[in-house]
C-alpha cells in the first residue's frame, strides 16, 4: 500500500520524466512547454475553483468536490514547482520544519513591509 508521500514522490517523478517530452503526447510536457504562464494560470483557476467547492460545501454541496479541486491544484502547484526545479519533498520539509511553531508567533516574528 503506497503511503501519501510514496504518491508525492511518484507524481514528482512523472513529472521530471515529461520535461523536455513531446507537448502533444503529454498534458505536463504541455504545461511545463509553456512554462511558466501555463502552470502558473492553472494554479489560479484551480485555486479558484478549491475556493468556489468550499463555498458549495458550506452551503450543503458535496465536500468530495472540495477534495477533488484540492487534487487538482495540488497537481498543478507540482508542475509550477518542478519548473523551478522545486519538489514535494521541499515542500514537506518546510511544512516539517514549521510543525511545532505557532502560526501566530511566525508571523509576528517576520520581517515588517
């Protein structure tokens, strides 16, 4: 049974092994072809629609719908990242890093605009 980091690392995977791919032959070859314009609106739009499922929800939709625009701007945020050269696993480590850290404390601690 894969755990939910062995599907982040898998995801991960695929897609570095689409960089450079055929854009025809591949949704995330397509995507990181157009890189950076086309995950970045993907990102927005699916950000958009996580927001209007959570809305749904709150006024008695179904709340798969929220966990299935979460996967999809999930996906998304992952091609934006692997783009960067970026990964998942950055991503864990600095939600680890934060565990234990008051969120309130953080933010008082940055640095004033």
């Amino acid at each position: 049974m894969n755990t939910p980091y062995d599907t982040l690392a898998h995801l991960d995977a695929t897609i570095a092994s689409r960089r450079g791919a055929d854009p025809a032959s591949s949704y995330i070859a397509k995507l990181l072809a157009k890189a950076p314009d086309a995950p970045l609106k993907k990102v927005a739009e699916e950000a958009g629609e996580f927001i209007m499922a959570c809305k749904d929800a709150q006024a008695g939709s179904d709340k798969a719908k929220i966990v299935y625009e979460a996967a999809d701007l999930w996906f998304h945020s992952l091609v934006a990242l692997a783009h960067f050269g970026l990964s998942a696993q950055e991503v864990l480590a600095e939600l680890a890093r934060r565990e234990g850290t008051s969120g309130l404390a953080e933010k008082a601690a940055r640095p004033q605009d």
